[in-house]
C-alpha cells in the first residue's frame, strides 16, 4: 500500500504527525478535552501542542457559554 503522506505538508493528516484530536481525545496526551480542561484549571501542565491548547480553551469556553 502506498502512503499518501506529503512530506511538503509539516503536520496533520498530510503531514508525518498525527492529527491533535481524534474524536475527543488529545493525541500523545491520552486525555479527552474535558479532562485537559480541567486539569489546566488544576494549573497542571500538559504536553500539548499550541493547536491542542486552543481546542481545549475553546471547548472549555463553549462549555460556560452553554451552563
């Protein structure tokens, strides 16, 4: 089978890493983004990617914007 990767696109799905988010879970970190939520709330740090960072602050924002 070929790959379909495109070694001029740095990251991603074309690229050689993987996506940041499959699903709800965080990719290389293991956590949904509730839980990455509340666990930068905690002040714990995350290896996270800046891409990552910003789906787990919007997912929190949409969260308070919903209660």
């Amino acid at each position: 089978m070929a790959s379909h990767t495109d070694p001029t696109c740095g990251c991603g799905v074309c690229g050689s890493e993987a996506p940041p988010l499959i699903g709800s879970v965080l990719t290389g970190v293991g956590m949904t983004l509730a839980q990455a939520s509340r666990a930068l709330e905690r002040g714990d740090e995350l290896a996270l990617t800046p891409i990552q960072h910003e789906l787990v602050e919007r997912w929190a924002e949409q969260q308070l914007g919903a209660a």
